[in-house]
C-alpha cells in the first residue's frame, strides 16, 4: 500500500468505534424515527447528491455564507489596522465587538428576520459572528509584531505601504491562519442556524426544517453530514489561500510604487538590472563579503550586494538566519565583523 491510503486508513479508524456506537444505539432504540442508523443515513445521503436541486440548494447556502465570511473578515482586519495606528478608532469599536461576541445568535437571527427577510439573513448572521473573532485576533497580532524591524524600516524610510506588505502582514497571519480554522466552521454553524430559523427557500435550512417537520431523521442526519463536509472544504480552501498570501505580500511590497525592484535573500544575491543616471551614480549600499553578527559571534556571513537609488530590497529567510543583523549593520547601530559595509547611514 502507499502511504497516501495508509494515511487515509490511520485516520478513519478512530471513527469506526463511533459509528458502530451509533449503529448499536440506532438498533436499542429500535425506531428510525426517533434515531436513523448509519445505513439509513448513508442511502438518504446518496439519493440527496442523485437529485437536480442538490448543487442548487448547496449552492444557495454557500453563496450567502461565504459573501458573510469574506466581508467581516475583510473588514476586520482593515478595522484592526486602522485601530493599531489610531487608538482612538479601537476604543470606539471595543463595546460593538463585545456585544457582538457576547449576545446570542439567535436573538440576533430573529431581529435580523423582522429587519431584513429570510434570504439575506444567513449572510448578515455569518458576518456579525465572524467578525469580532477574526478582529480581536488581528489586533492580538499587531500588538506582536516585532518593533525592532519596524524601527529598521523606519530607519530606511520604508513606506508605510510596503512595511505593511513586507513586515506586518507576515507577522499577522500565523494568528489569522489559526483563527480562521475555528470561524470557518463558525460561519457554517451561524448561516444554517439562520436559514433554520427563516426557512428561505432552496437554503439547506429549509430542507433541514422540512425533516424535522416530517420526523425524517435520516435525511437530518444526511444534511448534517453535507454542512460538516462543506465546512471542512471551505476551512481548508480558504486556509490554504490564506497561508500563501505571506509570500505573495512580499513579493507585492517589491512592485509597490515604482517598477524596478531588487530581491535579496540572506546568504544570497540577487540584483534587477539598471538603466541611466542610476547605473553611473554608484550604490548607495555596497555589502563585499560582509560577515554580520553581535561581538565577534557571526550570526551570517558571505553578503554581496550592491543597492542604487530607487531599488527595492526585500530580505526574506528564516526565523534566525540574520535579517534584522543585517540591517542593523547596514543602518550604522552595530559594525560590521568582516568585509565591507558602505551605506550612507554609516559613518
């Protein structure tokens, strides 16, 4: 066997205890009204995905709970910057979030359905649980984001643009990523919560309300299974995207402004071509064989790079491999072990 399906195997064998639980309780209480067993379910499943109006009324559920999704988590996050740069704004959306985290979402569907109608609730529902999560969260972040880089790139007269894209952002998503993996399932919960309640029609709300109505237990547990599976799809696409977003904003904070650029890499060199006055004014940073470190302790070694007026350097390695070491070297705050360093911040 290969290891995929081997992986696949190691993982469904703790739920096989589970469903035979569920079989034997299913037979103890003896009625497939009042509990369907895993069969049942399991054939109820297979003739909901054979019919024409399931894609449709998936598509209906996930249309609206993913439009909530994605605006209260962009707006959250847009709302905790602002908020990080002016305190001011985070003290005035500090009782909203609150009350927001704390009030029941069923006592917010029910106004929701007086203000708005059954179509639109699901997707409102959606955004008013996502979004005091994903806000308290990116402003958790922001208050870790390490000062010492963003002083160096204030040091270099860095734009606030491209700090964020380059410095913020990265240091932002590692608590984005691990709160996007509970909201996900959040927003799914909410938005079938609110269809539940409003019945509009298509929703998988209401074909879960149409089985309790006919006391059809097995399609109940047939919809619950679609709703966790497309939890799940979405938690992981969504995760995914997110995930890459750290490498796509740095290569964005490079063509931000102005289109030449300069990548550098700790260890590395990597230089765009030159045109014009540029190219006969000389670097303005000159690295030759620079070694970097603290008291004769070499943190990186090996730095050849030359930097014009108007370049755009990115610095991305590791955790440890001697980013910050670096431009403090070149910014004139620790001097260089070996090689050369000229740079106008320097003396």
């Amino acid at each position: 066997m290969t290891r995929r399906p081997k992986d696949i195997l190691r993982r469904l064998a703790p739920v096989v205890p589970w469903i035979l639980a569920w079989q034997v309780a299913s037979l103890v209480v003896g009625s497939s009204i009042l509990l369907a067993g895993p069969v049942d379910t399991a054939l109820r499943l297979l003739a909901l995905l054979g019919e024409k109006s399931f894609l449709a009324t998936v598509g209906f559920s996930l249309a609206r709970i993913a439009l909530g999704f994605l605006l209260a988590f962009a707006l959250a996050v847009v709302l905790a910057l602002v908020g990080h740069r002016h305190p001011l704004v985070d003290r005035l959306l500090s009782p909203g979030v609150s009350a927001l985290k704390s009030v029941p979402i069923v006592c917010v569907i029910v106004l929701l359905l007086m203000w708005v109608g059954s179509r639109s609730v699901s997707a409102i529902a959606v955004f008013l649980a996502v979004f005091p999560a994903v806000y308290l969260s990116c402003r958790e972040a922001l208050l870790h984001v390490d000062p010492k880089v963003s002083q160096m790139l204030g040091v270099f007269g860095v734009a606030p643009v491209r700090r964020l894209l380059a410095h913020t952002w990265p240091q932002v998503l590692p608590y984005l990523v691990g709160t996007s993996r509970n909201v996900c399932g959040m927003a799914w919960k909410a938005g079938v919560a609110a269809e539940l309640i409003g019945s509009p029609m298509g929703s998988i709300g209401e074909r879960i309300y149409n089985s309790k109505l006919l006391l059809d237990t097995a399609e109940l547990f047939a919809w619950t299974i679609v709703v966790v599976v497309m939890s799940w799809l979405c938690e992981r696409a969504f995760v995914a995207v997110l995930a890459r977003t750290g490498s796509w904003s740095q290569h964005l904070s490079l063509r931000v402004g102005r289109p030449r650029s300069a990548c550098a890499q700790t260890g590395t060199r990597h230089q765009a071509g030159r045109q014009g006055q540029a190219a006969s004014a000389g670097p303005t940073i000159l690295l030759k064989d620079a070694s970097v470190g603290y008291e004769g302790a070499v943190v990186a070694s090996g730095f050849n790079l030359a930097v014009l007026p108007g370049d755009h350097v990115l610095l991305a390695d590791r955790s440890g491999a001697g980013k910050t070491t670096l431009l403090r070297t070149v910014a004139g705050l620790q001097d260089v072990l070996a090689g050369t360093c000229t740079c106008p911040a320097r003396p």
